[in-house]
RNA sequence: GCCGGUGUGUUGAAAUUGGUAGACGAGGUGGAUUCAAAAUCCAUUGCCAGCGAUGGCGUGCGGGUUCGAGUCCCGCCACCGGCACCA
C-alpha cells in the first residue's frame, strides 16, 4: 500500500474530534499544562504559512505534556474585530459580522485541516457579544478604579483610516497597520492608566521566563529614568518645574527650554508679558503643523525663539537665565520643560551653539567644553564651578545635590517613565462599544453592569467620517438614551474599543468559555492559571503583550485574577520568508498557501517541513523542493511499517541509536529545537532501514514521531494492531529513555598530534588513559608523525578524543 | 547614536557549550531501474594540489589565550531588527 495521506489525515481529524480527545478537563485533580498561541485576526485571505509555524510548535509542545501525564489545555479563538474586516465591509456592502462569521468558518476549516490538538469546545471570538460583555465589564472596573478617564490632548491620528491610534501602535511616524502618515490632532479620548503600573510591569519581568529580547524590549518601551525636579523661579513669579536625570549639573544650567505646548508660554501670552509674541506664536504653529514623523527627520536641526521679557532663575546661583521655546522638548515628557546644561548635554549644546547661549563646564574629567559636550555620569567626572558640589565626583554629587535641593524645598528625587497613558477610543464601527453614557448633568456615567452587553448597533454605513467622529454617532436612536445617574437626557459614548481590548484578556476565557456569571469561574481560574508557556511574535512585545499583563495585574489587584502575571515563559518565533529571501506579500506574488501543500504533501509533511526549515527564533526561507525532504521521509517511515518484523522486541543493533533518538528528540522539544529533533529521526530511519526493523523499534519510532506528524503515526499505529481505541494523546507515554543502552563496549577516538587529526583508533569504553596512549601511539597513520619524536603530553578527552604533544628528540 | 541579533559549503542549516567543522535536508554529478519520463535506490559532493595513498587550506576580517577556538578575550567590518531630541 502507498502512503495515502489524503485518506488518511481527514479520516484521524474526524475521529479525533468526535471522541473529544483533546479536550482539557476543568476540575481534574492531574497536573496541568497551559499551552498558549496567539489567536488569529481572521482575514479574509485565510491563513498563510506563517501560522502554521507557532501553532505547529505549540501543538509538539503540548502533545508530549499530554505523553507526559499532563492535563491540558490547548485553546483556539479568534480575536476578530479591527479595520480590515470594517474596510472589507464598506467595499463590498456586507455586515462586518457576516464578514466575520465567513472568516472564522473558512479559517477554523483550515486550522482543523492541519490536525492541531486544539480544544475546539473552547473557541472564543472577541466579536460575540457574550464575550465581549466581559470585555465592556472590564473597562467598567478599570472605570471604576480610576484608570480609564476622559482626556483631551494631542493624540496620534491616522489620516487614512480616519482613527486615533496608540503610541505603539505609531511605528516611525506611521501608522503600523497602512502606513499612512499619522499627524497630531487634538481630541477628546478615553485614556487608560498603563503608565500607574509602569514601575510593577518593569519590576515583575524579572522573576519571569521570557527569552531575552522581549524583556529587554519591553524595558526600552517603560523607558524608566531617575533624576530630579527641580523648581526653577519665572521673573515673572511662576514656579517651573523640571525634570532633570542630571541634577548635578544644576550650576552649569544657562538657559531653559518650554515645550511650544507648555501652559506657562499661554498664560504669559494671554498676559502680554511676552515682548515678542508674533514670533512666539509662529513657532508654536509651526510646531502644531509637523507630523511625527517630519519632527524625528528635522531631528538633526534644531528650531526654537526665545522668549523676550521674560527669565528664569537658577534656584543654585541665583543667576537670571533666559527661556526658549523649542519642540525638542517634548511636551508629554517630565514635566515638558528642561534646564538646559550645554556643556554636559549634547542636545543642549547643539541648541546652544545655535542661538549664542553661554556653556559654563561644570564637570571636569572631559575634553574642552566649548568644543564637544561632556556626558559621562560617572565617577570619571569631577564637579567644578559648582559651588558647595565643588571636588565631589557626579556619583555622589548626584546624591548630594537632590538632599540640598529636598531640604531647600526646591526639588525632589524623580522616576520618569517613556510609557505613556494607553489611548483606547477609536473613532470606528467594528469594536466592543465603550459602555458610558454623558449626561449633561453628571457627566460622564458609567453603564450599570445589569445593562451590558452594550450590543453593537446595526448601522447603515460604516464609513469612518473626516470629522473625526465614530459612523455610530449618526444612530441618534441609539446615542440618545437616558443618564443611568439622574435619568435626563443623555448620550453614549460613540468610539469604540480598539483592537487590543478583547486580546488583553482572552486566554482568562479559554479557561471557562461558556460562563454566564463571571468571565471565568474563580477554580477555573485558580487551577489554569498562569499560562506556562505562551508563544508569539516579536511584533506584539510592546503592544498585545504589555496590554495584556496591564490588564491582568488590574484583574490581579480586585481580586479577580489569581495571579500577579498572566504568563510565565514566552518565546518567540521567526517569520516564514517567501522564496527569494523577502517578506511574503501578494504584490511581490511569493505568498505560499498551506491549502496547495496539503494538497500536494499532506499537512504532516506541511508541519514536519515547517519545523525542519531552522531554527525556530530566527527567520526562514521557504523552500518548496526542500519540503519533498520531508515527505520522502514520511515515505521511509510508511515503507518501514511494510517491512518490519513481526518481533516486539526491540532489536540489539538499534538500541543505542534508538535510546540516543528518544533522549534528544525530548531534550529537543522543550528547547525548541524541533529541526534536530527531526534531524535525529531522520537519522534514526536510516538505521533502521540499514539494520532491518521489528515491531518493537518502529512502536518506539512512531511515539516520537507522533507529535510532529500525528496522522500517519497514529494510521501505522493502528495498522501494526497496536490499540484498538484512538489517541495518541490519552493513552501513550513517552517511551523511557534508558542510558545503558546507548553505552557502546568499544569506541572510537580520533587522535591529534599537536592539535591536528592524524588519525582514529577503536578501543574499549573502558579502556584508561595509558592503554589509549599506547594504542593510538601504535596506530599506522599517526606513527608518520610520531616516529623519531619524544612525547611530552598526552591529552585524553573521554569518549571523544586523544591529543599527543611531541617534540623532536 | 543606543540596545539586541546574525555572519559557517552551491544551498536551508548542525556542532554534545573549549574537543574529529559541515550532522540532517535540498541541489549537483555519476550509475541502477524504465521503451521513456516521474518516482525510487546506490555512490559521490567544502576548497586547492596529486592517477593515488596523502598533504595543505578552511567557520566575515585582524590580533590574542589554549595541547586544542566556529565556540573564550581584545579590536574592526557587513547585514537584519527594535528604540530614538525621553532631558
């Protein structure tokens, strides 16, 4: 019979999933396991090669805990509300929800088509209104807590999909999901309080384990810097307050500079304080107009106007210093003022040397001043012209400087964070409606919880409006409502959530999907939580990821979530190239659809090939001939099933090889080494086929292999009469790895004469040192360079290799 | 500029963490099978010299440590990714 996997793979997948053998049980009292994959956006091109990579590495994963005793839990969803599905909508006059329902039936098709061991009892989709109740009921809490508020200030606008969007969602200036330049706008939004968990989501990332990159990412992103303020008196009688990481230079300070937003240049405008107001107001508009992006490229040159008629004075000295305006300084930064200290800040000194400001060096240990700035901040620089700071080195200036500036009650020691607060409205259709309501009276009014679901409307159009404003706000019949406070007249909120909402807690609903009551039942809950191992892609690090560990330390603090971290471990995989080395696009027309590999191949060699492709973290090229390597594997696989021996007795000939196979494809999977894990069974064939092979060797062979293609494992297991029932998954253990049997009685050292290969020799395993000596001593090849030589070392590596040094005699 | 990663045959990549560089796969070449092709099987395949046994060279570049370096140290180069006027 030939290997006939079209047959074979959909008749397992049917059998599989009538017998429910991947279920996970709520309420075992076994060990569990929590394999966690990213849920898909279902789009309407279904799913790319690129899926299957982490999907098929978690689905190995979680199949050896299964051979392992654990009970778990392997759970699939669809995070399915967002623009695409909206713009795809509005081109074709379908319902976004229709949209929606065709994906995930096209997708789940696809899914189930490469034999995942999901639990498809557990399937959650942020679109239905069951879920997204949940959702709503979070942001009632976080409401509630004082972390979601009503703000208005320059926020990110894509000028293309019509929206606001979040700092991270903003990727060099455009937008990460169309690249449309994205411009500053002033609008109204329902902001969340990331930045009051910045210092714990910086803090917990230590005891956890997360590959490297993704800790270090997240930490760039939080940005925590220590300093100082520092209240600095206006001639004019204002306090303004700085935020400095550099307090110690507070002599060299020679000049401030405003942010052109900063509510002290306004207040002095309105006041006619300012002698030079026409200019002033120019740079301020100029400044409004940049976009994001022209802000970073003019970052080279720097712009700003002085303010005439009013100073500033250095609380340390006294001295009247002058005041800027310029847009390197941030407004949403600190406090959006600085002192500038132009001999110890390369930014300062640039911008000094522009406009003819003094540079007064105040730390000594550098080059001259007047030519370069000095920004050592360690015991190399020497403070001087500073004062009572005057010989103290910058590391204990520092110190010095914030207890003098605390007991003048002219500053305080400061923690300042790059994490800004998380922009969540979208002035767009296909998101979970924001459950709040504004009454004139009272303000903003939270929903009752009895109310929510807050359904989504059905509207006419869906198109997003110039005006900045959500389609749902021309449903005056479902805008208009009543004030859940005073019962007058009010209006709900018309934006809704963005696409990171119904992520930032779904793995919590995997738990206990069906609940009414509570998002998840508290033993739920208790017993899955945290998620061991989570994979995904490196593109979510500062977005979904830290979203959601947002979210759930929230959840952990009223006492909802058991614990203070979603996930314990994360890692990561690279992205699948199309051939030619470039990112797969439709444009560049190299997309490769797993439908025409199934097709061709059969999904366990899609998913065998996709794992042998290299190392999982790094990014791979595919290649369509180097998938025949795979299938013609799976072919001496089914070959060796016809031809085995009738014995269960595994054989003496391929013990060792066998028992080296079972230990490294283990070792393998838990590092996500899965090419050589593959690798080593491919290898293990070879023997196989070499040394003939009986039943007993193949049983073994098929356990392993059956995590990476378990179609054809569990077709030959059943042929070979090895269980009547089905599932791999319940009923069979990982083979015991016996290192005995590995152990050879003779082997083979290579031999090195002053550190070159001259030749290899057989001894006994346990032959000693000076037996080995002797026997490679004796050796023909090695002979040639030892002949007439003295020796003067001899250097045995165990099992591996012996180095003789010899010198003429 | 800062942070992280990578650099090995024709090619995707391995290398037990300092111990025989190139496992395993692809491709190439030669052969078997076939009317022929596909598929399959066998041999061979880092570079240079040699008919050959064999010898020399070889992991981005230059140094160093070591009996021994792809792996460790110092100094460079190239490419990829992230952040970037964050005071």
């Amino acid at each position: 019979m030939k290997y006939d996997f079209a047959s074979i793979e959909p008749k397992w997948q049917a059998r599989w999933e009538q017998a429910k053998v991947y279920a996970a049980q709520n309420g075992s009292d076994r060990p569990k396991f929590y394999g966690l994959v990213e849920f898909p956006y279902p789009s309407g091109q279904g799913l790319h090669v690129g899926h299957p990579r982490p999907y098929t590495a978690m689905d190995i994963v979680t199949r050896k805990k299964r051979m392992d005793g654990y009970n778990v839990l392997f759970p699939i969803g669809f995070d399915a509300f967002g623009l695409p599905t909206e713009n795809y909508a509005i081109q074709n006059h379908v319902h976004p929800a229709q949209v929606t329902r065709d994906n995930i039936r096209n997708f789940t098709r696809q899914l189930k088509m490469l034999g995942f061991g999901f639990d498809w009892d557990r399937v959650v989709d942020t679109t239905d209104p069951k879920y997204y109740k949940w959702t709503q009921w979070i942001f009632l809490q976080l409401y509630k807590h004082g972390l979601a508020y009503k703000a208005t200030m320059p926020v990110n606008w894509c000028t293309s999909c019509k929206c606001v969007l979040a700092n991270e969602e903003v990727v060099e200036g455009v937008c990460e999901r169309c690249g449309s330049p994205v411009i500053r706008k002033e609008k109204s939004q329902w902001m969340l309080k990331i930045t009051q968990y910045a210092q714990r989501l910086l803090d917990d990332l230590e005891e956890l384990d997360f590959i490297e990159r993704v800790k270090v990412q997240q930490r760039n992103w939080i940005g925590r810097s220590t300093g100082a303020e520092v209240t600095f008196r206006a001639t004019t009688g204002e306090d303004i307050v700085v935020f400095t990481t550099r307090p110690d230079t507070l002599f060299g300070a020679t000049y401030m500079v405003l942010s052109p937003e900063h509510a002290l240049v306004r207040r002095w405008l309105e006041g006619g304080l300012i002698a030079n107001a026409g200019a002033v107001e120019d740079y301020q508009r100029q400044a409004a107009a940049k976009s994001d992006l022209e802000r970073t490229e003019l970052s080279k040159e720097k712009t700003g106007v002085r303010l005439e008629g009013v100073g500033g004075i250095n609380p340390v000295n006294g001295k009247e210093i002058p005041i800027f305006l310029s847009d390197y300084v941030l407004a949403t930064y600190g406090t959006g003022a600085i002192m500038a200290v132009p001999a110890h800040d390369e930014r300062d000194w640039e911008f000094a040397k522009k406009f003819g400001c003094e540079i007064v060096e105040v730390v000594s240990g550098g080059e001259d001043v007047q030519k370069a700035a000095f920004t050592a901040k360690d015991e190399t620089g020497v403070l001087v012209n500073s004062g009572f700071l005057n010989g103290l080195n910058v590391r204990q200036a520092i110190p010095a400087v914030t207890a003098w500036l605390e007991e003048q009650g002219l500053g305080k020691a400061k923690v300042n964070y790059k994490l800004r607060d998380w922009v969540f409205s979208r002035q767009r259709y296909w998101g979970e409606p924001i459950p709040m309501v504004h009454c004139q009276q009272c303000g903003w009014q939270p929903l009752g919880e009895e109310q929510l679901p807050l359904l989504l409307p059905d509207v006419e159009s869906y198109e997003p409006t110039d005006d900045g404003e959500s389609p749902l706000s021309k449903m005056t019949d479902w805008v208009n409502t009543t004030c859940p406070c005073c019962g007058g007249a009010a209006r709900r909120e018309t934006d809704t959530m963005p696409q990171w909402a119904g992520s930032s807690w779904y793995f919590l609903r995997y738990m206990d999907p069906h609940n009414d009551q509570a998002l998840a039942s508290r033993e739920a809950l208790e017993y899955w939580s945290p998620v061991d191992w989570y994979n995904g892609g490196m593109e979510h690090t500062t977005l979904h990821l830290l979203y959601s560990r947002f979210w759930h330390k929230f959840l952990y603090d009223i006492g909802v979530a058991p614990t203070k971290e979603p996930y314990q471990k994360r890692t990561s995989h690279g992205m699948i190239l199309g051939e030619g080395g470039e990112k797969m696009s439709k444009s560049r027309g190299n997309v490769v659809n797993p439908n025409d590999i199934v097709a061709r191949y059969g999904a366990d060699t899609l998913r065998l090939y996709i794992m042998f492709i290299g190392d999982f973290e790094q990014a791979a090229v595919w290649s369509d001939n180097a998938v025949k390597g795979c299938k013609r594997f799976l072919d001496k696989v089914w070959n060796l099933a016809e031809a085995c021996s009738d014995s269960l007795e595994q054989m003496q000939a391929n013990a060792a090889a066998l028992h080296r196979c079972i230990k490294k494809v283990a070792d393998d999977i838990e590092a996500m080494k899965f090419n050589t894990a593959i690798a080593a069974m491919m290898s293990l064939v070879g023997e196989l086929q070499k040394n003939g092979c009986s039943k007993g060797d193949l049983k073994a062979l098929l356990v392993l292999l059956s995590p990476f293609a378990p179609h054809i494992a569990e077709e030959l297991w059943e042929a070979l009469g090895f269980h009547a029932q089905l599932g791999f998954a319940c009923q069979q253990g990982w083979p015991e790895y016996d290192e005995r049997k590995t152990a050879a009685s003779e082997i083979t050292l290579a031999v090195q004469v002053g550190g070159k290969l001259r030749g290899s020799v057989s001894v006994a395993a346990d032959a000693d040192n000076e037996t080995i000596v002797a026997a490679a001593l004796a050796d023909e090849k090695v002979r040639r360079f030892t002949d007439g030589m003295e020796l003067v070392k001899s250097i045995v590596v165990p099992g591996r290799l012996v180095n003789l040094i010899v010198k003429p005699r």
